[in-house]
C-alpha cells in the first residue's frame, strides 16, 4: 500500500486535526514539514496547495488540500470508523466542523492564540485589540459547540469522531491564552468534553508543545515526526 505523506506545518492547528485523524485510524504514514507563513515558500508549493496554506495530502498521485476533505478520505482507510453511522450524529460531525472553520478558527487561533502565545514566542508583540475582538467573537461559536457537546451525539468523548480530531486543536491552542481558558470554562459541556478528550494518546503525540515553547523552546521545530501508526 503506498503511504500517504502529509505536508504540514508543527506549529499548525489544521495540520494537527490531520495528525489526529492519522494516529486514531493507525495510518503508517511520512511527513513533509512546510512553513507556509516563510515569505521565502518555495512557489513549487502551490502546486499541491493554490492557497499556500497546510495541511496537504499526498497519497500517489492524489493531492488533496483542505482539512476536512483530508479527514474525510483519511477515514475511508482501514482502521476505527471515525464517522457515526447515525444520520444526525454524521450531520452534526459536519455541523462542529463547519463551525470550527467557518466561525471558530479565525478568533480563537489566529486572533486569541496567535497574539496571546504565539507572537510572544516569537518575539513578536501582541496585539491586544485583536485578543479582546477574538474573545469576543469566540463567545457565540463556543457556545454554540456547548450545545452540540451538551446533547451528547458528538463531542461525547467517548466514540471519538472527526469532530473531536477537528476541534480540539483549535480549543488546545485557544486554551493556552489565559482569557481563553477562563472563557473555554464557562462553558460546561464542552469543558468537559475536552478534559476528556485532552487525555487521549493522539493528543498527547500530536501536542505541537505550546506548553514547553512558553518555557522557551522554538515553536518552529517540528515535534518526534514523521509519526508512523501500525
Ligand atoms: N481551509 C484550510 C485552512 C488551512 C489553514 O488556514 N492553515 C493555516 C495553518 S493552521 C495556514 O496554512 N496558514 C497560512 C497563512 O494563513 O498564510 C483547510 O481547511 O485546510
């Protein structure tokens, strides 16, 4: 079987919901580490990714770029079935992560996280009308995915589903900011859901190490990969 080489950055929430659904299934699998916020990207790069951005699959000669499609096929290989059977539990997969991406990631990574922890990390000052405009934004989206956590068809768990690889790395991140975690805690459901969650084995081997980069490791240097399931 070929293997399938995933290009992504360490640092990168997306790459990490890829990274997740990866160890969940087992996929033997390579790594290619891109930086796509390098003004120096090799321009060779668009031809896998139009937009630049990770993660991308490659899989022979199949290039799929967007995360959830990414999840998608990845599901379809050998491994636990990480899509419901129910209908309304599939639907509501779809939901969580048409929230995360449509509404969720912008405040509460590249707004929250990037200015809170991770522009500090870099040496880069933060930005504190776009932290207080993303905690704002984050407000509604988070409450929303409490009420998809509160009805227990997704987000249980327990029976781990594409929903759960989508969003916990956009709560892991917006979490590491301290108004992100007092926030995320009002939220009952869902706090519950992702102290859950954040004792899975995949979490812990996906962990891009914001915690130890706070302690002063270079965020850029990609964690023990390529990773390589059964
Ligand atoms: N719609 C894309 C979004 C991917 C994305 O935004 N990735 C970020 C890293 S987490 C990125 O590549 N950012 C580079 C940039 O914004 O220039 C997907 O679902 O894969």
């Amino acid at each position: 079987m070929i293997r399938p080489v995933l290009h992504g950055f360490a640092p990168s929430v997306y790459t990490r919901v890829a990274r997740l659904v990866l160890h969940e299934k087992g996929i033997a699998h390579d790594h290619t580490e891109v930086n796509p916020f390098d003004p120096g990207l090799d321009p060779a790069y668009r031809v896998l990714h139009p937009f630049a951005r990770v993660p991308v699959l490659v899989h022979g000669d199949f290039i799929l770029h967007e995360t959830a499609a990414i999840a998608r096929y990845l599901d379809t290989f050998p491994g636990p079935a990480l899509t419901p059977q129910d209908p309304r539990a599939a639907a509501r997969m779809a939901q969580v992560t048409g929230i995360v991406d449509a509404y969720g990631y912008w405040p509460l990574v590249r707004q929250v996280f990037a200015h809170r922890v991770f522009r500090p990390l870099e040496g880069l000052a933060p930005d504190e009308d776009e932290i207080a405009q993303g905690l704002s934004v984050s407000v509604p989206v988070l409450a929303a995915l409490d009420r998809i956590a509160g009805e227990g068809l997704v987000l249980t768990g327990a029976d781990i589903t594409l929903a759960d690889c989508h969003l916990a790395p956009m709560i892991d991140a917006f979490a590491c900011a301290p108004e992100g975690a007092a926030l995320l805690a009002q939220h009952g459901a869902l706090s519950r859901w992702w102290a859950r969650m954040a004792r899975r084995p995949s979490i812990t081997a996906t962990d891009p190490g914001y915690g130890a980069a706070r302690a002063g490791q270079d965020l850029t240097v990609p964690p023990a990969m390529p990773e390589r399931g059964a």
